[in-house]
C-alpha cells in the first residue's frame, strides 16, 4: 500500500494512495487520528480492507504533509556508497562501524513544499535516498530479524548546506538541519507488498537531468546491518526513520560545484514507490 498524510479542505487527514493516485480517505474510516497512530496500533490489515472502497478524491486535490508526523529519531546514514569514497579524494572510507547523525522533523518539507535555500550561504545541495520508516520497536535486534521491523519504505531528500557541514572539524550537524533544507514523500510504500531485499532502485534529477542513479545492492551497509546496529544503542520506535545514505553525484562533488539554486526543481524517484518533487525558494 501506499500511505499519505495530507490536508483536505483544512483537515489533517490521511489515507491510501491507489494505483491511479486517487486517494481512499482513511481517517474518516477507522479510528486512529494520524498515520502515526496506525502504524502504533498495528492495524494496517484495516487499511487493507478499505481499500474495497471507492476512492474520495484525486491526489491533485490535497496538500501533502511529511508523511509521518510525531515519530521520535530521524537517524541518517553517511558515505553509504563505495563510490563516494572517491568524492571524497580519500578521506573518508568504509571504517567498521556506519557513519551517522541525526536530523530534526523541522528540517524536513513535503512532497510539493518548497525546499529552502538558508540566506547565510549559497551552498545549498541536494542528496537522494531511500528511508526506512520502523514499524516494531526493537532494541539490539538481530540482523536476521531487522527487516520484520520495518514497515516501509519512502523518498527522500537529505539537503545540506555545505560550507555549514564544516563548522566542526567533525560536525555535521549544523549543515543538515537548516528549517526545510531536506524533503520526505510524498508517501510511504509499505513492506507487506515490497521485497527489501531485492535491489532498490534510487534517482535523482534536478530539472530533469539524473545526477544521481544508484542501487541499494552497491551500499556498504544493509539495511539489516543498519538496523543491528543503530538498535544497540538506542531503541527504534515505531514511526522512527533511518535514511539509509545518498549515492554519488551530488551537487558538491560536480566539476566544477552545481548547487541548487531558486527555481530549481528536485525530484527523488525510487523505483516502485513514487517521486518526491519539490522546488527551491530562498528563505524570506
């Protein structure tokens, strides 16, 4: 299935998505008030069953809002792809453990929101991945039982602000959490009819040119990996996300640099799931 979280004539809604982007409105159907809620509950078999009904209206008639809204860690993952090692020039590899930081819900539009392009710099880039939305709590969970965790999957742009990610001689933190630098949507695509563990396929154009096309099966850590060891040390709760790592291609490592600039228009597709679109304004 595909699940939204949107507004309709003001109301904060969500519901399912169908094949011809209709949407079966779920909030007036059952009882949780938000997508966040379903997952919790485990309830997404009633989800299941309404999709019997006739849809309620067209995608092109709500505002999409981040598709989940409420959950508790945004955890990202860096230089998830051997090929960045090379963007790099050397100075960053593989390691034995996962390179990681966390990112705020504030820093994060929606599917045909504007991304914002901070007024302190001119750096503004553009990185595509794949994020995993955790559907089990787990602590310490094995690899073999990581997947059973997850309950989708959903696009993202993880923004960064460049010249701000070097602040700290190992700090990114400032350069990842600029207020709607990144984007997440414009749905999740639930693992119930998704194989993680077939190879996923994730793009990135701006203004209709690819710049970044890579496979999960090219990742130097899983999602099984991921999972393992993130849950070591804190405990996943439903409606947490794990960005899984962006692939090469990135607007800071082109000859010579292209950053985003206003007007430009980023799209995320990953295959099989749906393309998250947004436009770049600068902050006001």
């Amino acid at each position: 299935m595909r699940l939204a979280s949107y507004q309709f004539e003001g109301k904060q809604s969500y519901g399912i998505v169908t094949a011809d982007d209709h949407i079966i409105d779920l909030s007036s159907r059952l009882g949780e008030k938000s997508l966040l809620e379903l997952i919790e509950s485990d309830n997404l078999e009633l989800a299941q069953q309404a999709m019997s009904h006739a849809p309620d209206f067209s995608v092109n008639e709500v505002t999409f809002n981040l598709p989940i809204i409420g959950g508790e860690k945004i955890i990202c993952v860096g230089i998830n792809y051997p090929e960045r090692e090379e963007e790099y020039k050397g100075q960053l590899s593989r390691g034995d453990y996962p390179n990681l930081f966390v990112r705020f819900p504030s820093s994060f539009s929606a599917h045909n929101q504007p991304i914002i392009r901070p007024k302190v710099s001119t750096q503004f880039d553009y990185e595509g991945e794949i994020a995993l939305v955790i559907g089990k709590a787990g602590r310490h969970i094995t690899k073999e039982e990581a997947l059973s965790h997850v309950v989708a999957v959903v696009p993202a742009n993880e923004g960064t602000v460049r010249d701000w990610v070097k602040h700290g001689s190992r700090n990114v933190t400032q350069g990842k959490n600029f207020e709607h630098s990144g984007a997440i949507g414009p749905w999740i695509a639930t693992t119930d009819e998704l194989d993680l563990t077939n190879d996923l396929q994730v793009t990135t154009r701006v203004n209709g040119q690819v710049r970044q096309n890579d496979s999960t099966k090219n990742m130097f850590w899983s999602f099984e990996e991921l999972i393992n060891y993130i849950s070591t040390f804190t405990t996943l709760l439903p409606g947490d996300i794990i960005f899984t790592g962006t692939p090469v291609g990135a607007g800071a490592h082109q000859t010579p640099p292209i950053y985003l600039e206003p007007g430009d228009v980023v799209e995320v597709e990953v295959a099989g799931m749906g393309t998250l679109r947004n436009t770049v304004e600068d902050e006001a």
